[in-house]
C-alpha cells in the first residue's frame, strides 16, 4: 500500500512529529503553524500508516483514540478533497457507503426532532423521550454495517496493507458506539432520566457515529478503493448478503452464494471422514456442525482461524473471510490481550478448558474454550463453542424420552 502523491515520506515524518507532540501536550496552535503546509495536504494514506507507526511504538489504542480525534479536527478539509474514484453502483463498497448515507439522514431526523424542543427540552423531556426511543431502537440494526466491515472488510484488507493494525482501532472505536447506544437506550426507557443527563450521553453518540461515517468514507474506503482487487470485492459482495443491509433496499444476490469453497467440493467428491466410531463425507460432517445449536469456531497451532460453522441463529457473526485470519485480529483490542493468554496456558499445557458466561439480548450465552490435542498430546489449537443456555438454566425434574410430544 502506497502513497503515490507528492513526497510521501516527507509529509509522513512531519505528520507523526506533529502527532507526537499533540499527545505530549505541546502547544497545539504552535503545532498547527509549525506544520501547517503538511496538514494541508494530508492524504488518507498518511492516516494510516501514523497510526500503525504509533501502535508500533506501542501507543495503547485508547490514547490513539482521543488524539485522532483532535488531530483529523485539523486535517478533515485536507483528506476530504483527496481524489479517488468512487466505488460503481452494486459493489459492495458502493453498499457500505450507501447504508453510512442512509444512517446519516436518520441521525440528522433525530436532530430535527431535538431541535424542534428547543429551549424546553427539561420541561417536555417526557414527550422527548417517546418520540426519540423508537429512532435509537432502531439504530441498533446498523450493527449488521460494523459487522459487515469487521468481520469481511477487515480480513481482506489485513492480508493487503502493510498498515493494517489501525483497523482494530476503527474496531475499538465500534465498540464504543455500541455501548454508548446502549446507555441511550436505557437512559430512554427509564422514566427518572432527565435531560441534563440524557444530553451529556446523546452528544457523545452523536459525535462517535458522525465521525464514524468520516472516518469509513474518507479514509478507510478511499484506500481500500484503490488497493483491493474486483475479485476480492466480488467475494465480499457474495460474504455481505448473509448480513442485512441496514437502512437502505436490500441488493439482489448477482449470482449464487458458494456453499463451500473449491476445496471443500473436492474433498466432498472425493473422501470420507474415516475412524473407529465411524464413516461420514465431509458433507455430513459439515451438515452435523450446521445443525448442531452452537457456535463453533476451531484455531490451528499457529492461531489462525481454520473454520466456523453455520449454526442456524449464531450468537457472534463470522464471515469467510476470517478463515486463514489470525485469531488476535478477531478481537477488538481491549480484549485481545485475554484471548492470547488463553491461547498461552492451552499451548503450555498449564490449563485444558476456560468458561465464560454473558447476557445478550435476553439470552444466557456459556462460552467455552477447549484445548485441541492430537493423540501424542500435542498442542493443535483451540476450539469455541458458544450456546444459549437460558433454557437449561430454568429446567427442573426430569423429562424421559417417552414423554416427548
């Protein structure tokens, strides 16, 4: 990935310099005329890469986040007047793009609506709040674009950019928007919230997505535009129609989705799943893993991801493109650091099997991670399986075989 306007390296150096000094406090409009003929032509490449120069410095993606905000403050016009071709009508990219535009015109109806109180906000809070709850429910549905761009944008473009790592940045920032809609929402259907308090947590949302919607359509996308291959694009396009296409006209499927890869034809043509308790094709094995009522994710010795199945109501969305992705990049960074602990103790032999629990949406959800050994007790990986125990949970007595109906 290369930036092939003006002197790249330059402008690069200049750029991180005064990044630096915006986190150590110097004296920011003193910065801002010291670099001024930089900050002018700042490219989205140059975004990029000081951010994954920063996280190589090991800057913790949480400081990275509250100064790249005050820093594309200074650049927005520049990186908002880079010239890229925009993406053709029926990509996928073309789709994003769409849905972040359809998102914005809901966001700015609720800001209509909040000014329309204007000046007796505290007073009418109680009306305020029913006519605002079903917007913000309904913006949950846009999670099905993070996803999109987590889970199928993201893999593509870690293969392609040597930058790459301030993706999960952009991923921790999802994160943020995710709880911040959260407390909105509760804040919404408590009847003691009052409007001093709802309009502290309301701007922070409101800046979060906007800057969201910019960061996607301004630097993210003008790269990716310009480093990904048609034939990537089309697999994503292919990925993207087992997610719903939030706040805009659900595209028609251009041609059939591939229920397995090459691969796997080749193998199901061609072979069987052989041992002593018994023979399967690996149509039946993966037949077995789809209907099983639990997500299933195995990693290989190297933590790279090696398959997911397709249980029919997953709990947590995974895409292809995750297949071959390293297991730390399926995390947002906050947590990553748990995964790979795990991962350590099961390679070391020191543990066999973690258990986790969360509630989500109503369901009780186990998760569970096991330890992968081969029959001379050699590490080969790990495997998650996650379940909606909320059922098991309230059973009492019994129920025989014989009482099924």
């Amino acid at each position: 990935m290369q930036d092939q306007k003006g002197d790249s390296e330059k402008r690069f150096q200049e750029l991180l310099a005064f990044s630096l000094g915006m986190m150590n406090g110097e004296d920011a409009k003193l910065l801002i005329d010291q670099y001024k003929e930089t900050l002018d032509n700042v490219t989205p490449y140059d975004i990029v890469r000081i951010e994954d120069r920063q996280m190589q410095m090991g800057i913790k993606p949480e400081l990275i986040k509250v100064y790249l905000e005050k820093i594309v403050n200074v650049i927005t016009k520049s990186i908002n007047s880079y010239p890229w071709k925009k993406p053709s009508e029926g990509s996928f990219l073309y789709y994003m793009m769409l849905e972040n535009d359809a998102f914005s015109f809901k966001l700015n109806q609720v800001k209509k609506i909040i000014k329309e109180y204007n000046g007796r906000e505290e007073v009418a809070f109680g009306n305020l709040r029913s006519e605002l709850l079903p917007y913000f429910l309904q913006f949950r549905e846009f999670e099905a674009h993070y996803v999109k761009k987590e889970n199928i944008l993201f893999p593509y473009l870690e293969e392609i950019w040597e930058f790459y790592r301030p993706l999960k940045v952009m991923w921790s920032l999802d994160d943020d928007i995710r709880k911040t809609l959260k407390e909105i929402i509760a804040l919404l259907e408590s009847d003691q919230t009052v409007w001093d308090d709802f309009k502290v947590i309301l701007g922070k949302y409101f800046f979060a997505v906007f800057r969201m919607i910019h960061k996607e359509n301004a630097v993210v996308y003008p790269i990716a535009a310009e480093t990904v291959s048609a034939t990537m694009w089309d697999e994503m396009l292919r990925q993207s129609f087992e997610y719903a296409f939030p706040f805009i006209e659900a595209p028609k499927r251009t041609q059939p989705a591939r229920e397995h890869a090459p691969r796997e034809d080749h193998f199901i043509a061609s072979g069987k799943v052989i041992s002593e308790t018994g023979d399967l094709s690996v149509e039946q094995v993966l037949m077995a893993f789809n209907h099983l009522p639990v997500d299933i994710t195995i990693v290989d010795e190297n933590d790279r991801v090696l398959f997911f199945n397709k249980a029919k109501d997953r709990f947590f969305p995974r895409s292809p493109a995750v297949v071959g992705r390293a297991v730390q990049n399926c995390h947002p960074p906050e947590s990553v650091h748990k995964v790979e602990e795990i991962i350590e103790a099961f390679r070391s032999g020191k543990r066999e099997k973690a258990d986790f629990w969360i509630q989500m949406r109503g369901k009780f959800i186990l998760i569970q991670y096991f330890a992968l050994r081969d029959e001379a007790g050699a590490y080969r990986g790990v495997i998650e399986v996650s379940q909606d125990v909320t059922g098991i949970r309230k059973l009492e007595g019994e129920r025989r075989l014989l009482d099924w109906s």
